[in-house]
C-alpha cells in the first residue's frame, strides 16, 4: 500500500512563498503521478498540479501556472510543490495524493488513489 505524507506547510504573510513536501512509501514506483489538489472551508477540493514520476511532466491548474512549481526528487521519493506571491484566497489545507492510473486528472480528484493526511497553509494579511 502506498502511503503519502504532506509536509512544509504554516503561516506565511500574503506576497511570500511556500514549499510544501510530499514524500512516498511503500511500494511506490515511476509509475505513479503525484498530484497537489487543496480544500479550503466550504470549498470543494480543487487539484493544482501533478507531475509524473515516469517522464518528469508537469501540469499546472491555471491559477498556479505563473506563481508555482511541482518538482520530484525520486532517489527521496519525495515531492515539492513550491508556490510564490501567496494571497489570502490560497489559505487552505493542502494535499498530495499518488496514482497509477494512466487516465487520472487533477481535475477530478476521486481519480488520484492514495492520499495523505493534509498540511495548512494559511495566509495572513
């Protein structure tokens, strides 16, 4: 069973920067793609990014485009979601999760299996 953990998440004042950490276990292999969705209050939970640990792509959600960067160090089996110029709309908690599924999309997160606990992010002003 593949077990993700979220990490690097806090408090950080609006116009900073993040590094969040998604490290593996188990039987993991560079067949999986990682993706980082959130959810914050009363909000639906909404993918951000992915990058597949097979080729190194990467997808970006729009909003992240021009601000993050999804990174793997797979020797660590670890994944780094880096984001910048946070505003307090990014408040929220934050979430890997691991997929073999060739078809898996960011978009709908029920595709993604295996899912970490979550990490908070919040933003202040």
């Amino acid at each position: 069973q593949v077990q993700v953990t979220e990490s690097g998440g806090g408090l950080v004042k609006a116009g900073g920067s993040l590094r969040l950490s998604c490290s593996a276990s188990g039987p993991t292999s560079t067949k999986y793609a990682i993706g980082w969705f959130r959810q914050a209050p009363g909000k639906e939970r909404e993918g951000l990014a992915c990058i597949s640990l097979t080729t190194g792509d990467t997808y970006y959600e729009d909003s992240m485009k021009d601000r993050a960067a999804v990174s793997s160090d797979n020797a660590k089996k670890t994944v780094y979601l880096q984001m910048n110029h946070l505003s307090l709309e990014d408040t929220a908690v934050y979430y890997c999760a691991a997929t073999s599924r060739a078809l898996a999309t960011i978009h709908i997160p029920a595709t993604y299996e295996h899912w970490g606990q979550g990490t908070q992010v919040t933003v202040s002003s």
